[in-house]
C-alpha cells in the first residue's frame, strides 16, 4: 500500500490560520499529478507549533477529502507517549490508512524505552504504523537490533529512514526481512535508497514537484534506473535549495511561486533570506516548474 512518491504535506497559512481552501486545492493537485500517497502534519506540516485541535482537524480533513484515493499517512508523533497514542486512535477512527510516529525526541530514551514506546502504541491500536527514524532532528536512533524487534509486531510495517545512511536499507532488509516498508526520508539519496531495496520516499520536493517526482519513483520500481537518473539530475538543484533553511520555509516559498499559498510559516520558524528565495527560484526554472 505505501511506496512511491508520498508528499509530505506543508499546512498552508493564511493570517496565522490554517488555509482549508488551499489545502484542499493541493490535495485535488496531488491525486491529479499520481502522488501515490499523503503524509499530513508530520515536520513538513509544522506540527510541532499546530495545537492539538489543529491537528486533528487537519487529519480529519485530509482524510475526507481524499475519500480513499490515495492512501493517507497521518503524522501522530509525540516525545509523550499518552499524548502519541490519543492521536494515532484518531486517525484510526477518522480513518487514516496509517500512522508516521516519529522517534521521541528531546528526552532520549534509550533502545529499551523506544521498544516500548512503539510496543504500547501497537498494542493500543488497529492501524499500520511506520517507524519515523531522524536522529538528526530527534538526537535518538533506532538501532538494527530495536528495528529488528519492531517489525516482529504485525502493524509496525516499516520506517522512514531520514539517517542519511544508504548502506543501513541493505541491513534493515537483512535484519527486517523484504517485506518490511522501507521509505526514504531524504530526497537527495532516493536513487540510491531504492537500489539498496527501498520502495519509495515521503518526499518534501514532491510538494511542488508532484509528477516528476511519481515519474521519478515508477521508474525505478520498473528498473529503469537510467531514466531515474534523468530525473534526479533535473531535480537536483531543488533537493539542495529546499534544504538551505530549515524545512518547510523554502518549500512553502516555492509553492507561493506557483500560486498555491502563502509562504506564511509560525514561529521559531521565519521567512528566507532574499539569497535563498533566488536560488528556490532558479531551482525551480531548472526543474521546468516555472
């Protein structure tokens, strides 16, 4: 059910509000464009500075709103387990097809709490759940041993791997076995994460680059790794300009160059500097998305 192209969604702002208007026009834009699937309200989607009420919301309106088109991944991570797992009965009840949790950040627990972390909200729950892996921004890594735990549980069904370690698929695939999802969590090192097993990204460009980056992943689930390779060349100034300031800024900048939302973002969160926003636009014009 999850591989492909899955965007991980921005929430748009309008006035410091949640712009329901423009996101459902990306919504139709992304099942229009053959996005294979939806992450809402995970990092790209600001869901550390959304309350809790707008973060059910937005679940719930994705999820009415694609009406099973596509599959759709809520985000309901939380470094507060109680608070992980009223969010994951939501999306379950609202009728999400899975969960992105994300490894408890700032309180480092070790291996032994991170197992139990994910046991419990397996064991609470009825929905398929991925493993968010990012130490980069959680500081906490599941190692090979915790993740080899994990996928004994029948609904932990595989991890977003944001390490940035390409070599780690072959070992999760060894240690996990095939069938155990493996998504990249970095746009840049996509092509070499599916060589190594995986099976698609949750994908950040994809947010303005919904064909090319389904093209760019039907490729390579064909084997066509040398039309892939086209792909990625063309998208390579964009995977290195969104990332010069912190996710989503230049994303939501970008979408603003295309008409589809402001380029609002909450705070600690800011606007780019003048260097960056040129550079989103050149990327942009490279790609031929503007």
């Amino acid at each position: 059910m999850f591989k492909g192209s899955i965007p991980a969604l921005i929430t748009p702002f309008k006035n410091n509000e949640i712009d329901y208007v423009a996101l459902e026009n990306l919504l139709e834009w992304h099942v229009d464009q053959k996005s294979d699937g939806i992450v809402t309200v995970g990092t790209t989607g600001e869901s550390p500075t959304l309350s809790h009420e707008e973060h059910k919301n937005v679940i719930e309106f994705v999820v009415k709103k694609i009406k099973r088109r596509i599959p759709v991944i809520a985000g309901t991570g939380s470094n507060n387990t109680s608070e992980s797992l009223e969010l994951t009965q939501f999306s379950e009840k609202v009728g999400a097809d899975g969960v992105l949790i994300v490894t408890p950040y700032y309180n480092k627990p070790n291996q032994s709490g991170l197992y139990k972390h994910f046991k419990l909200l397996h064991d609470k729950t009825n929905i398929p759940i991925i493993i968010y892996n990012i130490p980069g921004r959680s500081v906490i890594d599941v190692n090979m041993d915790t993740m080899k735990k994990l996928s004994y549980l029948p609904r932990i069904i595989g991890v977003k791997d944001a390490t940035g370690d390409v070599g780690r698929v072959s070992d999760t695939r060894k240690e996990c076995g095939e069938k155990f999802i493996q998504l990249c969590g970095n746009d840049d090192i996509a092509l070499g994460f599916n060589c190594h097993g995986g099976s698609g990204c949750i994908s950040v460009i994809a947010n303005v680059a919904p064909k090319i980056s389904s093209d760019f992943q039907s490729h390579m689930i064909k084997g066509d790794f040398v039309s892939a390779l086209k792909l990625q060349d063309k998208l390579l100034p964009l995977h290195r300009a969104a990332f010069l300031e912190p996710n989503p800024v230049p994303i939501k900048y970008a979408l603003k160059l295309l008409n589809f939302c402001t380029d609002e973002v909450r705070l600690p969160l800011s606007n780019l500097t003048m260097e960056t926003k040129e550079k989103i636009k050149s990327a942009l014009k490279y790609a031929d998305l503007l």
